[in-house]
C-alpha cells in the first residue's frame, strides 16, 4: 500500500511538473510573441508619427529620398532612430519611448524650439551611425562625384570621430531651406536700388560716432567711438561659472578707438564680396600682399552660407578668419582708413561698457545658466537677459538682426549672443597669466588658432559673461568641405561666428 501510495504521488509530481514546464513553455512563446508583435507595432511609422509631435515631420520624411527615390524603396523611421537589432536595440527603443512619452503627455509641445532639436549637435543623440552603414554599405559607388569620394574617404581615415548625418543631415527629412539644397544663384548679385550709390567714404574731422559709407554702393554701418581708458581684463575667482583661462585678472589700458556698432552685416560683406570674388582661382595667404587695387577675394561657397536664414541686416556667417581679416584690408582700401578686427582686450573694453559685473546687464550666470537636469525642467528666468542678447534660449536656433536686442552701456549691440565674433589676436589658455603687458595687448606672437568673443545663438548663458573666452577651431570646422585642399574662404561646419570690426584714429585727429 505504502508503495502504490508513494508511487501515486511520483506520478501526480511528474504530470503536474509536466503541465507546469509545458504551461511555462507555452506562456513564455506566447509572450516573445506578443513582445515581437508590440515591438514590430511600436516601430511601424504610422504609430511614431501618433506620438511625435514635430511639425512636418511626416512630410518632409515623405519628400526625402528616403521616401520619395527612384527606386521605389522606403526607410522607415526605425531605421534611422533606432540602432540596428542586436546593438543595444531594445534598450534604446525603450529609453527613447520613455522620453517621447514623456514630452507627448507632459511637455509644453508650442515651447520646444525645434529648430535647435535639427542642429547637427543633436540630431547625432537621435540618429545612430551603424543604421546608415547597415544600409549604405558601399561607400563608394561609381556615381560618387570626385567631391563625395574625397568626403567619404575622410570619413573612413579620419582619427576623430565623423557622423554620416555631419554632411547628410537632411537627407532623411527634407528642408528646402537648407544649404545643401538652397543653392544661392543670387549669391554675388549686384543690388539694384533707385538712389545712387555713395561716391565717397564719409569725412571723419573729429573723434566722435560716424557713418561709413562704401564708395560705390550703398551700404552704410554706425561706427561707435570708445574713449581710451583702464579696466580690469578677466574674471576673477570668485565669478560663477568662470573657466580657468579668463585669469588671472590684469589692469589693461587702451588707447581710443572706434568699434562698429553690430557685427558685419551680410549687405556689408556682399559688397566685398561682388567687388573681389575670386570666382574659382586659388588664392592663399600671398593674397594679402596684393597691390592695392587687386585683393583677391572669397571664392564662391558651394551653398547657402547664410544658411536660408536671409541676408540684409542679419550678420555674415560661416567666412573664415582669414576671409574676414582680408574683408578688413578691402574695407582699409576703399575708404581709406584704418579698419581692423579687434584684438581681444579692445572687444572686451567694448562689451564691458564700463562694467565689471559678470554681464554688461544685470544677472547671476548660475541663476540664468540652463545647464543641468533641474534647468531643463525649472527653467531660468530669461526676462533681463533675453532683452540683451540672442543666446541658446531664445534664438530658434539661428542669427537675429541687430534690432531684437538693446545696446549695451556704449551702444553697442549683439556684443554678447547672436554670433561669436573673430578677434585678432593667437589664443593660449595661459596668455593672461604669462604675459604682463598692460598697454594695448595683441596676444601671443604666434599660435594655432584665433580668439573668438561673446557668444552666439547656440550659447548657454555661462557663455556670454563679458570674460568669456573661445578660439577657432579650424579642423573640425572644414570636417564636411569636400574640397582637396580645403577652403581658405569658408568653414563648412561653422554657423554660428562673424566678425565686428575695429577703426584705428589718426593721430592727428581731434
């Protein structure tokens, strides 16, 4: 009896772990199934475009190639927003729902700025390199154009790292505005206007504001005379925000000089433009000891430098500081007078206006700074600062004209945001602590790049305190010029640095 008894219970065991492994089987089938079936549901484009709010984005998806090409082949969104199966797939899907989620159900949808979302800078957190090279795997097909192969073959020797969507960042949404599409034919134009052009350069007798006027076309700009005196260059230690090489603070004093009132506007450099272009020949640096009546010019850029923003009063964007500082040597040409770009103790003497607050206006850099996982949610009270300067918070992602903003205590304007501007001197990190020159500096007699000053429409707030300090970066601001060698005239990854230029006084004037 014990026997059967134990067998019975063995039995009962078997078939109930039977049932048990067979039911977990079951289930577990049942679920990969229905996980494969929510996970192919959840990427299929008409439930993206449920959720994603972007403007546009269905049809400008539907008017790009990879929608509407020859072929007849279609990418969809999840191949291009998600990293291919088996490289991090699921958890990235996951982490990107939650986000998009979360900005569906609980963002502000008409306060995202979208255009900065489209930057280069941030399309790469939402694109994944290895989706376009599981596509594209032939990188050099025979109708690759000489300049897409010189590109692609930087792309795959390059030490730093490239992304696909550096040269191809419309290529999934199509933007008409774009500089890869809206090839300028009016670039170089001549302007038609009904009065007649200035015949001279205007007649500066005192040391006081003037208007200079282009011979010969009819572009005019404000130069703004800034009396000569000492301040205190740098931040101190104390400064929030501040980064090492804005130290330490010295006395600099400097002679008068003039500054124009906004940076060069793209009527302005138009006109250097028109009169000296090089139309396709090579020039160098050689071009700067040109006689007098023949400086060679920019070549024509290969697209839209102003980006589809507009020209006029915005300011001119993506020229290199070498074409900038020959626009200076033109301007000295045509009006006969000393034009220059500012060294960086002048641009600084001029953003301050007499001040020696972390601003020329009124504002805590931490308190207006949008860094930070709590900015991002409690976000800083733009009220001063947003009436002063074009920066990452109010700019939509591109250039403003000057008239958006106030004049600083010199009457100036744009000199912190909108663009970062050129200064004339080399840049080093340890300049302020190695040289002790305290009569108008120019920097260090030689170096790799250039100081740039101020700021621009990309900026957090940090970066627009008075003693801010940035530099060129010529290498990777040439990553996607396709050109061998490269373009002197203009940088293609670039979009976000002009110039203002600076007017030397004749000794002899009043």
């Amino acid at each position: 009896m014990r026997i059967k008894k134990q067998y019975r219970i063995s039995s009962v065991i078997r078939r109930t772990r039977f049932w048990l492994i067979t039911s977990g089987l079951l289930a577990g089938v049942l679920l990969v199934f229905f996980f494969n079936r929510v996970m192919d549901y959840t990427s299929t484009d008409k439930f993206c475009m449920s959720c994603h709010i972007h403007p546009g984005s269905d049809q400008s998806w539907k008017f790009s190639t990879h929608y509407n090409n020859a072929s007849g082949t279609t990418t969809h969104c999840y191949e291009c927003h998600l990293p291919p199966k088996g490289k991090g797939y699921i958890i990235k899907k996951a982490k990107h729902g939650l986000k998009d989620a979360y900005g569906f159900y609980i963002k502000d949808h008409e306060k995202i700025d979208w255009e900065k979302k489209n930057l280069v800078e941030n399309a790469k957190k939402f694109v994944y390199e290895e989706s376009c090279l599981k596509c594209h795997t032939n990188l050099f097909p025979l109708t690759l154009s000489e300049n897409g192969g010189n590109a692609h073959l930087l792309y795959e020797n390059s030490k730093d790292p490239l992304y696909c969507i550096n040269c191809h960042l419309n290529v999934g949404h199509y933007d008409p505005l774009a500089p890869v599409h809206a090839h300028d034919s009016a670039f170089g134009v001549t302007v038609t206007s009904t009065g007649p052009p200035f015949t001279s350069p205007a007649e500066v007798e005192s040391f006081t504001d003037f208007t200079e006027q282009i011979p010969g076309t009819h572009i005019s700009f404000r130069m703004v005379a800034i009396p000569g005196g000492t301040f205190n260059m740098g931040s101190p230690e104390d400064e929030p925000l501040r980064d090492p090489d804005e130290g330490p603070v010295r006395k600099v004093t400097l002679p008068r000089f003039w500054i124009a009132e906004t940076e060069v506007t793209w009527d302005e450099y138009m006109a250097f433009f028109r009169a000296t272009s090089s139309q396709g020949r090579t020039t160098g640096p050689s071009a700067s000891a040109a006689k007098t009546d023949a400086i060679s010019g920019a070549t024509p850029p290969w697209g839209a430098p102003d980006q589809g923003w507009g020209k006029g009063s915005r300011p001119a964007i993506t020229m290199s500081w070498y074409a900038a500082n020959v626009y200076c040597q033109w301007l000295s040409r045509v009006t006969g007078k000393k034009f220059r770009l500012p060294t960086e103790a002048e641009w600084e003497y001029a953003c301050r206006g007499g001040t020696q607050t972390p601003y020329f206006f009124e504002g805590d850099p931490k308190k207006l700074s949008s860094v930070g996982f709590m900015k991002k949610i409690f976000r800083p009270d733009t009220a001063v600062i947003a009436s002063n300067a074009i920066y990452s918070l109010n700019s939509a992602a591109r250039t403003e004209e000057p008239s958006f903003v106030m004049a600083n205590p010199f009457g100036l304007k744009n000199m912190a945001g909108n663009v970062a501007e050129f200064c004339s001197d080399y840049y080093a990190a340890d300049y302020y602590a190695a040289d002790s020159t305290g009569f108008h500096p120019k920097g260090p007699e030689k170096g790799a790049e250039r100081v740039i000053r101020g700021g621009s429409f990309k900026s957090d707030a940090k970066d627009l305190r008075s003693a801010a300090r940035d530099f060129t970066k010529t290498k990777a601001w040439l990553v996607t010029d396709p050109q061998m060698p490269k373009s002197i005239w203009w940088y293609s990854d670039c979009i976000d640095v002009g110039f203002r230029v600076v007017c030397e006084p004749d000794s002899t004037l009043k």
